[in-house]
C-alpha cells in the first residue's frame, strides 16, 4: 500500500523489517524442529518407538513433508516390515529428495518388501547411473535373490567383485546363486560342480553366521554330488549338530544316506522334507496315518516329487488297503489309467500340481478323509514294520487294445533276437556330459559292446521327448537302428508304455520314469546311477525290485565306457540264450 501511495522509502523499510521478521521466525522454527528431531532419534534408539513416532508426527505439522522427518519414520517402517507404509512416507517426499542417494535407497527397499521387483529394479539402475553409487547394484542383488533370478544375480555378483573383492555379502550372492543355477538347470556336469565348489570355497573367508551355514549346506551337497560322500555327511551332520532344529539340512541328509544305503536313518531323514514343504506343498490338519491308525479311517496318499517317485511309492498302496475302510490315490493324472486297473478297490484322485504351489485336493474327498499320508512316506512305514521297501514286487498288468500299433512291429523285433528297452536321460536334453545321464556317443558304446557279445539284439527307444537327433547319431555311429515304436506316446501313456516293456527282454535306463515303470512292470531292469566315489562299477548294487540291477559309478568318472562293457556283459550273461 505504502508503494502505491508513493512512499518508497517507507515501503523498502517495512519489506525489510517483514523479512528479519520471518527469518527470525523461520531461525527458530529451524532450531525447535532440530531439537526435536533429536530427541525423537534418542527415543528410538531407546527403544521407545511410540514417543519418537509422535514427535516425528508433530514436526510434519510444523513442516509437512520434512524430508529427515519423513524418512526417519520410513527408516522404522521397514524395520518393522511395514513396507506399504514406508513406500507411501517416502513417496510423499518424494519430489523434495529424490535426488537424495538414501532416500532412493529404502524407497528400493519399500518397493521390493511389496514384491514391486520391476520397479524396484528400474530404481535401481536409473539412480546408479547418475550417482555410480555402487550401493545401487548391491541392493539390486538383493532383489535379484527376492526373485529367484539366479542368472542375473551371478552374473552382477561377479561383476561387483572385481571392484569389491572382500565384501562378504558380494561373495555370499555369487556363491549361492551359481548354486541355485546349477540346481535349477540340471547343469551337473564335472566342469560346472568343480567351479562351483571352489566358488563356495573361495567365499567361506569372507562370510559368517547364517551366510556361513548356508555356504556350507550347499557344499555339503557339492560333496555329495561329486560323490565325496563321507565328507558330505560329516559336513552336514556338524552344521545340524548345532542347528537341530533345521528341516530343510535335514532333508538334505537324506540323500546322503540313500546313497550310502543307511536305511534307517535315510527314512528318518526323509520326514523332514514335509516338515520343509520341500516333498509336498500341503496343509492339513487331519493326522498322519501310519499302521497304528484304525481300520476304519478313509485315507488319502498324496503324490509328491516326480512321476518316477509316484510309480515307486504305488508299490506300498497296497499296504494301506488292506488296513483301511477306503482308500484314496493322489496322483498325477497321466497315471489315472495304470492305478485304476492296479488298485480297483481304491478311488484315483488325479491331482495336477505345480512347483511351490499348495495341492488342491477335491471338496468330496476332504469330507470323507480321516487321516492322510504323503506317497514318500510308505516305503519307510514298510521299512519299519516288515523290512523291505516294496509291499508288493509288481503292480502293474498292462491292458491295451490288440489292435495297438506298437504291437505288429515289437513282435517282428523279438523274431530277430532279444529286444533291449533304452532310456539314457531324463526329458531335458543335453549336449553337455551330465553325471547322471548319458549323451548319443555314450550310448552308442553301450550298443556297440552289447553287439559284440550278442549280434543279434535289437533295441527299442523309450527315450519320452524329442530325441530324433540322438537317434539318427547313434544309427551312424554304430550302424545300429534304435526303433522308434508307431503310435507310442512315451511322455503321456504310461499304460502303452508299460504294455511295450512288458514284452521286452530287457530295459536299460537310467534312473527316470522308465526305470521305476520298468520294475513295476517286473521286467528286468538294468539301471545306472552316480553313486560316490568308491562305488564299484562292475558289479550291481542289491535293488528291492524284481530283477532290478543298479549299476553305480563315481559321479565325476570322465569315461564311462568301462561301466557300460560292465552293464553289456551282464545284461547279455542274464538275458541272452
């Protein structure tokens, strides 16, 4: 008004004294947030969350959206999980501190606690790019591990350390995930488990109490997949010692003991895998039945694991039938066919399942159940109260059509010789050499080395997957037609299949789907395992089966010629006249 009426002067003055004015009171608002700013970080530190809370809310009233005080709260809001809290405080500041590296950081945290990985991610890289705080890449590390995305969390942790070499955690995530990868993609040949194993061991110095345990277990199951078996069981059996409580290395024991065929405690050990979710995603509160259980219980037997392990455990159904009022059979659904014919007093429950997911059993058969008992857990029960692993030797009697397409040429084979059944994988094929399995030129010196003792055998595939390539290499490398039967639909007809091995001489497989067929079937089986570093692969480990040969080998053996001559003479000395 002044400068309008003219009176300059007045006007500078009284604009001056309004602004000594505001920044006196601007000075001590300043001075009374910074004490209490101080006082609400002494109260959290104490332990007294409430008070600093409240005293973090009163300095937003002063100052809405005060960056140190909207963090401070975001800080214990993470501390406590409360991740969608944190995102929101730290959002609200968001357009005042987005520059700020920390305050960057735990919105990283806040996104990734809410499972926003993408998001995170991008935060991630956006803000090291215009900071090069390498502080960025390790919280994306984490995220990489929240995701399960082995790959990119090897590849960074790697690249991290070339410029952090002694940071524990870089060490820790390069470790594990070179693990988990190797697991997850079935990459068990010699070169990867020796850089893995070294992996683990050149990271050990560098980390300490959970990280250390969890190195540990995994080597513990290097050692055992490199058949340093004695060396695997001391490993886990110390880290148990002190963490009793762990279900999950547990479990892992049990596969320990299997190979060493310490039954006893292999059975015991293998509980632990429904207690780690790691056997069967299932929560239910009926009892476990075992052979205390009254007769008249309905009783479910869930599938677990594999359809391989499924056909193992179908020779102990059995068992439960004979000491319950009704009896229903999980299973997976492409098996519907061979246990409704195997077992027609029960009821087949096809049940479809996916990895980490909780199985879905149907309404009618949950109201009728008394008691419940997971498919692994049979065999030990049979253990227990009998002293062997099967109830019953074979289960299956294949019924197919007359008319079945396979049948014409199966029967023109056995005119010519004995007929051999070859399955040398699993389904996921594989250029490299890996220890459980073979590749075409492995498989040809096996066909080869049978050809030598008995000219006249004839070979059948019963390889499930696309495995033409394999096959045509085979026929050029020995001259030898592994026959492909018409109309055969290995992967998905299990009742075919088992019809087909049924009329062979023989099957030689690896350990997959068709050995466990196979042995239900009674076929003689000549199975092949990587067992440990002492195993002798001349002569066959004593199998439960009828007629079920398991021939084990070291697991990083570099030529197996000498255990498929091995397998060849006595497939040949038991099979051919």
């Amino acid at each position: 008004m002044t400068a309008k009426l003219g009176l300059q002067g007045e006007s500078h003055r009284t604009h001056a004294l309004r602004d000594e004015l505001h920044q006196l009171k601007n000075q001590g608002l300043a001075e009374e947030i910074n004490k209490t700013m101080a006082l609400a970080a002494n109260f959290m530190n104490e332990g007294h969350t409430e008070q600093g809370e409240q005293l973090y809310q009163t300095i937003l009233t002063l100052e809405p959206d005060y960056p140190p005080a909207l963090m401070a709260l975001a800080q214990h809001a993470l501390n406590e999980q409360a991740h969608g809290k944190a995102q929101q405080l730290l959002l609200r500041g968001n357009d005042k501190a987005q520059s700020h590296r920390v305050w960057q950081l735990l919105l990283v945290r806040a996104e990734s606690g809410l499972g926003e990985y993408a998001r995170a991610r991008q935060r991630c890289l956006q803000s090291y790019k215009q900071t090069q705080d390498t502080a960025f890449l390790r919280q994306l590390l984490v995220i990489y591990l929240k995701e399960a995305n082995w790959l990119e969390a090897s590849k960074l942790a790697k690249q991290c350390l070339r410029d952090d070499p002694e940071r524990g955690e870089l060490h820790y995530t390069y470790a594990r995930a070179t693990f988990e990868l190797l697991k997850q993609h079935h990459q068990f040949t010699q070169a990867k488990l020796t850089d893995c194993y070294q992996i683990h061991l050149e990271a050990l110095p560098f980390v300490s109490d959970q990280q250390a345990n969890i190195l540990n277990a995994q080597l513990g199951e290097l050692d055992w997949y490199t058949g340093d078996i004695d060396q695997a069981q001391q490993r886990l059996e110390g880290l148990l010692a002190a963490q009793p409580d762990d279900h999950a290395l547990r479990f892992n024991l049990a596969f320990v003991y299997r190979t060493q065929m310490a039954w006893e405690k292999f059975y015991s050990a293998n509980e632990a895998g429904l207690d780690c979710g790691r056997r069967l995603k299932y929560n239910g509160d009926l009892p476990r039945w075992d052979l205390s259980r009254p007769q008249t219980d309905a009783v479910l037997i869930m599938p677990e694991q594999g359809v391989g392990d499924e056909l193992a455990y179908f020779h102990n159904v059995p068992m439960v039938v004979e000491r319950a009022r009704k009896v229903y059979v999980g299973c997976d659904p492409r098996l519907e066919p061979v246990l409704s014919q195997a077992f027609p007093s029960t009821e087949v429950v096809p049940i479809s399942r996916k990895d980490g997911k909780d199985i879905f059993v149907p309404e009618h058969v949950l109201a009728d159940i008394d008691s419940w008992v997971a498919g692994g857990s049979l065999a030990g029960l049979c253990y227990q109260h009998f002293e062997r692993h099967l109830y019953q030797q074979t289960y299956i009697t294949p019924d197919v059509a007359t008319d079945a397409p396979w049948i014409s040429p199966l029967a023109k084979l056995q005119q010519q010789g004995p007929v051999f059944g070859l399955c040398w994988r699993s389904g996921l094929a594989a250029a490299t050499r890996n220890i459980h399995y073979l590749v075409a030129e492995e498989l040809a010196g096996w066909i080869k080395s049978v050809r030598q003792r008995c000219p006249d055998a004839q070979f059948v595939n019963l390889q499930y997957g696309e495995c033409g390539k394999e096959l045509s290499k085979i026929n050029k490398q020995t001259g030898v037609e592994v026959v492909s039967l018409p109309g055969l639909d290995l992967k998905n007809d299990f009742m075919g299949t088992a019809h087909a091995i049924k009329q062979l001489s023989g099957v030689f497989t690896a350990g997959t789907a068709v050995h466990r067929l196979t042995v239900a079937v009674g076929t003689p089986c000549y199975v092949f395992f990587a067992g440990h570093k002492e195993s002798d692969i001349q002569t066959p480990d004593a199998m439960p089966g009828n007629a079920e040969y398991a021939f084990s080998y070291p697991p990083m053996l570099k030529d197996k010629q000498p255990l498929l001559d091995a397998m060849a003479r006595r497939m040949v000395d038991d099979l051919c006249p």
